[in-house]
C-alpha cells in the first residue's frame, strides 16, 4: 500500500515542480535560522530570485506575512503576469508540527492541498530572507529555493554572501533565476 502512496506523491510533485533531480542524492542537511521568531518576520517580502516552478511564471512577485490569533500565518502571494493583470493566491503557514526546530515551516495554498516545507534557512528579519524546501521521494528529489527581500533589491555584496551561504548547505545557486522587480512595471 504504501509503494502506490509514494508513487502518486511523487507524481504530485513532478505536477507542481519543475525543479526535480532523479535517481540523485537524497535532500541535504541544511539548517534554518538558529532562534528563529516569527513576528519580526512578518510583512511584505519581495522575490529577488527562485528555482523555476509551475506557480511561479510571473514577475514583481511579492509576499505578504500576516499573523493570525491562532498563530497560523496568512500568506497573501502577488506577481504580474505577461499581459499585465495581477495574479494573487492566499495561502496559510503554520510551524512544522512534525518538528521541534526552530524556522521550520510549513505553506499550502489550498485546504485540500497537503502541507509543503516552507524552511527559513536564514533572514536577518529587515534586509533578506533565505528559504528552502525539498523533499525526496524514493525516485527524486524536489526543491524550491527563494531569496527575498524587503526592497526590491539588494546591494551586491548582500547577494553574493547570500549565494555563497546557498552553496555551503550543498544547494545549487546556479539554478536560480532572477524575478523582476523594475518599479516601472511592478504595482506596488
């Protein structure tokens, strides 16, 4: 029962991702934000660059973090599309409740979805946040990587030691892709 289980979860995936590894090394060990607190944590985000996915085609995408009384977190995530016209998706977050470590997360974007990481591997809370999933199913490995910020740019020297912390943790920077953040086209 659980092979038929396991193969529908990968193919799920394969669905959603287009970042995938097959037949390849299982997920590495990368550690989130030591003491991690959650409020600080909470306001507009804007995606400077992500691993490719299927959700994700457009640009100027922001992120907006609100904490709820039962300290879930609504995720209200914004980008433009090619022809203009905004596209938002409202989702939920919560702590992992599989985890005792402090910046493990988890998002859905619908409640007949399952839960995905959502893992904050590093943020200084007021410049730039990290953020890390991936999840290994027997066969592959999927993953999804952001860097975000709180301006719609960072100084090149931020990302550079941001890109360089990435690739300490065994994760491929070279697969990210830059998100537009021109003022010009993005609604703010």
């Amino acid at each position: 029962m659980m092979t038929p289980i396991l193969a529908l979860l990968a193919l799920t995936a394969v669905a959603d991702a287009q970042f995938i590894t097959w037949f390849g090394d299982s997920c590495p060990r990368v550690p989130t934000k030591e003491n991690f607190d959650i409020v600080p944590y909470m306001g507009r985000w804007y995606e400077l660059s992500k691993y490719p996915n299927s959700f994700q085609n457009g640009e100027c995408g922001t992120a907006i973090y609100r904490l709820e009384a039962d300290n879930t977190v609504t995720v209200n995530n914004t980008q433009i599309k090619d022809d203009g016209s905004s596209d938002t998706v409202i989702g939920q977050a919560r702590d992992d409740p599989d985890s005792d470590i402090p910046g493990r997360l988890q998002v859905r974007f619908s409640s007949f979805q399952p839960w995905g990481s959502y893992w904050v591997v590093d943020t200084d809370y007021d410049n730039y946040s990290i953020v890390y999933s991936c999840n290994y199913f027997l066969v592959n490995r999927v993953e999804f990587l952001w860097i975000l910020a709180r301006d719609r740019a960072l100084p090149a020297g931020t990302m550079s030691s941001i890109l360089q912390k990435i690739e300490s943790y065994g994760i491929d920077s070279t697969k990210l892709v830059d998100t537009v953040q021109d003022p010009a086209i993005c609604v703010k």
